[in-house]
C-alpha cells in the first residue's frame, strides 16, 4: 500500500501560534521558504519528513500532534451525514471532505451540529413527539450524544483528570494499595463504607455520608465503583473546571459527562498511566495477564488500552467498541483512522459480532477497509450477570483493535499471516456508507451510489451497485 501524506496545515498553524513566531521566523527556523510553508499551512502541499524532523529536534514537538484523529473522525462523520437521503443531490467527493476536515474543522463540526438537529427534529416528527407545535422548544442535541461526542474528539484521554488519578495511585500503591487507599481517604473525608447484600451497585447518601456498595459485584467493579465515588467527593472541583471547558448545552449533558469524568478517574487510578504504559508494553498487551496484575476485568483493561494518548508517551493507537446482542453501538472510540458509524449498528463481516456466538474466548480477525488500511481486530463476550438467581444477565461484545503494522507489539497477533493479502477480510465502517459493491452481508443499498436493478436476473444481492 502507499503511503499516506501527510496534510497538517491546522496543526503547523497552531504550534507556530503556541510558538509565538511569525511564518517568516518559523519558516527560517524549519529551513524551509516561506512560499513552502505557507503552502503547507493551507494543506497544499504535504508536510515534508524535513519538517517533522525540524518540529521534533528544534522544538521539541510531539509530531505524533500532526496525525491526530480528529480529521479523521471528522471526515467519517460528514461521509455519513453525506448520505442522508435530505443530500442525496449534493454529492461531496471524499478529497473535499477531507479538505474541510483539515482547513475549516470548525465549519465541520458546525455543519455536523446542523445535521444532528435535522436527525433529531425528523425523528420527532417521525415519532409524534410532544414537543410538536410548542413554539420555544429548541433543537438540541441529545445529552448522551453531546457527551460521547466530547470524550470522541477529546481522543478519549483527559490530561488533567488522567494526572490527577495516577498521582493517587502512586501515592497508595507506596501504602498499601488502590482499594484500601480509597477506603481509608473516603474515611478521612467523613464517609462511611458499607457492603450490602441488594442492589443497587452504588448509593451514596449525601445527608448520612454513607456510601452502600454491593456485594454481589465482581470484585474489580466495585473498586471501580468505590474509586469513581472519591472522584466525585475528593475532585470534585477538578471535574467541575473540565466541565466549564467544555460548555456542554444543557444541564442534563453536563451531569452525564460528569459521571463520565468520574469513570475516567477510576479506570485511570486502577490503571495509573506510566505504569500501566509500560506493563501493556512488556507483556505485549496481554489483556488477560493486564487483568490480573491491576485487579481489573477485561473490558475495563481494553478500555483503558484505548485512552493511552498522553502527549509525549502515547502507547499503540487502538479502536475500541461494545456493541451489544441487537448490533448496536454502545461504546465506541477510536485512536486510528477507522471510525465507527454515529447512527446504526457496526459491519456485520466484524468479528465482533461472532463473539457471541463463542463465550469466553478470543477472536481474532485480520481485517481491511475500503481505503486500505489494515488491522487486527481481537472481540470478546462480556457477561454481566445480576448477582442472584431470576437477575437479567447483561451480554455484551468487545472488540480492541490496532493498524497491522503494530503487530510486533501484539501478542494476539503471533501466528498470524499479516503478509498475504487474501487473509484480510473486507469490513466497512456501517451499510449505508460502504463502498463495497459486492458485499453479501449488505442489508442496505448505499446511499450515495446508484442501484441498477435487472427483473431478469439475481446474484447475491437484488440489485447492482454503480
């Protein structure tokens, strides 16, 4: 496969401006003219391997800043809103939308802000919501979806709250570890920690300063749970100034990413980052071995695989998803260039959704998207039962996946023919966006492309894709 340019006008644009530096005196200290510069500022020219080595060894930047996802996940996002039936006549070539993804990524989100709104009022419609006719109702994005859309474009890695958790961590693993060191600082701040044998997972009375845990969860979870309670009492103003940064629409929102927030910090203090960096590294992230040595479950070891994008110490970029037994998307983050679909279900050729079908083992699936890129994809059955007899067992499939050419620092990788082409099956991000015009999984035509159909004749699907 050829290699991908580099196009990081914003980027260079932004260092210069963190630099203070005019596009002259930047352009001298790069060794470059400032023609060129100015070229690769407006994306049109690529950033040459000069460059990236002036930004590192002159600046000292992290040129692992110029790849960042965030046009990628732009531009997955607009394809997809590309082919909504409303802009069937306004085709976009992909060259375009990653032009604006790289140039105009505020007019990006803001045209993607606009279609969630369209979504969010046609189903409305759809459904005779009562919010028809009132005059002052306001098209806002759902709490849920403004949140996960924060922690989307935030590359799922919060610096501060990140920090804040690993600091805790090292100072109670020099005591007696994470679990005690959580119960004894809850104590010092005046609450009470009691096991109980009934549901719910976790209750904190604010007026009797007692928090309830139950005993019938895993013990990794209610770690996390008494972890993501000191959260919300010890950082409390920590979170508060990460959620004034990201000026979320409502209050319901707001509260949503709270807890988030507070999730964060309990994965990150039972996975402190460096040394959770370096364990990932030398057991070649084994996620079973990663369980057992920081007393977490595996979904919560292939979570946290996913946040590690700190500046400067990044580990393998990973996607990472959970979908559920209908196929629906129920987490979802990406640090590589394949991103999930904002609206439906995942592809059905994705390993993932065979993962039910084999409880309690890895699969695992050497992969291709329609661009070419390609990956290793592991998926797993998580179960989550209720604790007692007669309590609803919650099912759900992961899948933790990098770029193939990570597969040396992968032991789920060992064995495997990463060389021959024809071992790579073709996925696709979602139905309604694929490329693919001779898919048998497909359930819907794309609708970007258009169909021939022939009454005289049947293959595999009942029409041609153009």
């Amino acid at each position: 496969m050829a290699t991908q340019k580099l196009y990081a006008g914003v980027k260079l644009r932004e260092i210069r401006s963190r630099l203070e530096l005019t596009q002259k005196e930047f352009a001298a200290k790069l060794g470059v003219s400032l023609p060129y510069l100015n070229q690769m500022e407006n994306n049109n020219r690529p950033v040459s391997t000069t460059v990236v080595l002036a930004l590192a060894q002159e600046f000292g930047v992290d040129v692992t800043e110029l790849s960042t996802g965030d046009s990628e996940r732009l531009v997955s996002d607009m394809r997809e809103a590309m082919a909504d039936p409303v802009l069937a006549e306004a085709t976009a070539p992909l060259a375009d939308l990653r032009l604006t993804a790289s140039n105009a990524p505020a007019f990006a989100r803001a045209f993607l802000e606009l279609h969630r709104a369209y979504r969010q009022t046609h189903e409305r419609l759809a459904s005779l919501d009562e919010a028809l006719g009132r005059e002052d109702v306001r098209m806002q994005p759902s709490p849920w979806d403004e949140v996960r859309d924060f922690f989307h474009y935030c590359d799922n890695y919060i610096d501060a709250v990140d920090h804040a958790a690993e600091t805790f961590a090292n100072r109670a693993l020099a005591a007696d570890g994470i679990r005690p060191a959580a119960i004894r600082t809850l104590s010092d701040l005046g609450v009470t920690l009691e096991m109980t044998d009934a549901d719910p997972l976790r209750h904190y009375d604010p007026a009797t300063r007692r928090l309830s845990i139950s005993a019938r969860a895993a013990f990794e979870t209610q770690t996390f749970q008494i972890l993501l309670q000191l959260a919300l009492l010890q950082s409390d103003k920590l979170l508060e100034a990460t959620l004034d940064l990201a000026r979320f629409q409502s209050d319901a929102a707001r509260a949503i990413a709270k807890i988030g927030l507070a999730n964060y910090f309990a994965g990150a203090a039972m996975m402190p980052y460096t040394r959770f960096l370096e364990a990932a590294r030398e057991t070649r992230h084994d996620l079973e071995v990663l369980a057992n040595r920081f007393g977490a479950s595996i979904e919560q070891v292939a979570h946290r695989l996913s946040t590690l994008q700190r500046p400067g110490a990044k580990g393998i970029p990973f996607f990472f998803v959970r979908v559920d037994q209908a196929g629906t998307i129920t987490k979802r983050h990406s640090a590589t260039r394949l991103q999930f679909a904002r609206f439906g279900g995942a592809c059905p050729l994705w390993n993932v959704h065979r993962a039910f079908e084999t409880p309690g083992r890895f699969l695992r699936q050497l992969a291709e998207t329609p661009d070419g890129m390609r990956y290793i994809s592991l998926a797993r059955d998580v179960s989550k039962p209720g604790g007692h007899f007669g309590a609803p067992v919650r099912r759900y499939a992961i899948s933790l996946g990098c770029e193939v050419r990570h597969a040396d620092a992968l032991i789920y990788a060992d064995h495997m023919d990463i060389t021959t082409p024809e071992a790579f099956e073709p996925i696709g991000i979602s139905c309604r966006i694929c490329e693919r015009t001779h898919c048998h999984q497909r359930s819907v035509p794309p609708l970007e492309r258009r169909l021939t159909i022939n009454e005289n004749q049947r293959g595999i699907l009942p029409y041609e894709v153009d």
